[in-house]
C-alpha cells in the first residue's frame, strides 16, 4: 500500500489532464499511472507519532494475521446480524486487515518520466497535530458494544452448554429406558 498526499494526487491530476492535449501528443491517452508519495515505508512506522501523540504504546505481542483476519470476519458479521438494532461500524474489517498485513510497493515513474509527476515530500507527523486538534469526541457507543458483545457471547455458550447437556441426559435417558 503506498499513501499519496491530497497535493501530489491534485498535481498528478493536473499533469494527466495537460497529457491529454494535443500539446503534449495526448501521451496519457489510454495510459494507467500509480501515483503516491514517491517513498517507502513501513506502515506501523508510518503510524508512529499517531499513536504516540494519541498516548498509544506500541504493541507487545504479535498476534498471527490468520486471528485477527478471523476476527474482523466475526465483527463484519456481528455487525450485519446487529445492524437492525444498533447501528454501530465493525470496529475491524477483513478488508483492513489485508491493507495492513500485505505490503504492495508501486513505482510511479511512468508517470514521472511521461506526465513530469514530481512529488512534493510530506510528512505524517506534521498532520497529526492537526488531526488531534479536529478530530470528534469519543463517543460511548463502544462501551455499550462491547457489553452488547460479551451477552451476546454469554448467552450463546449458556445456549450451546444447556443443548449439549440436555442432549447428553437425554440420550442416557433413553439408553436406561431400553
């Protein structure tokens, strides 16, 4: 995954427009460009000074991608079966865990040496304060999802635990019978 900064995609933009004249022998006619920042990164690094400025500490644990991918498919449809009741957003989706375990790297200069597309260098740690600054309240829905979540799960093992046991003394019921 490569991030583009709103002012490199706006010039990236600009320049395939002007490659689409006559001035410039319509070079960009039919032609498919990856735009981005021009850097590579690790996204967890990337994310750093969020997370710092955010109070976050970075994680201790490594949990293998295949949980957190299964989990994300629990909440997506924990989140459809809820969807009538409560809206609430999954707080993890399948889609979010590929875009975060996969590392893509894409070269942009076709568009560089074809469109003139020269990014301008941006760094996330200068939006975070910005973002601190701007960003809504917390709200106390994920409070009352997760005490949503651990009835759903509590019922649903007493459920299952009730079925079993009552299938198990029903069959030694019949067995003593016969």
């Amino acid at each position: 995954m490569n991030w583009v900064h709103a002012e490199n995609l706006v010039q990236a933009q600009i320049l395939a427009a002007k490659a689409l004249t006559p001035e410039k022998n319509y070079i960009a006619s039919g032609q498919v460009y990856f735009i981005n920042d021009g850097e590579k990164f690790n996204l967890f690094e990337w994310l750093t000074p969020l997370f710092e400025r955010l109070g976050c500490s970075k994680p201790w644990i490594r949990i293998p991608t295949s949980l957190v991918y299964a989990s994300a498919m629990i909440m997506e449809y924990l989140h459809l079966m809820l969807k009538p009741f409560v809206e609430l957003s999954p707080l993890l989706t399948r889609n979010e865990v590929q875009n975060i375990s996969i590392t893509h790297t894409f070269r942009i200069d076709k568009a560089r040496s074809q469109l003139g597309y020269s990014p301008e260098k941006f760094a996330f740690a200068d939006s975070v304060d910005h973002y601190i600054k701007t960003r809504p309240e917390a709200q106390n829905h994920h409070i009352f999802f997760k005490v949503l979540l651990s009835l759903i799960v509590s019922s649903s093992l007493i459920f299952f635990s009730l079925r079993f046991d009552g299938l198990s003394v029903l069959h030694f019921f019949k067995e003593t019978q016969h």
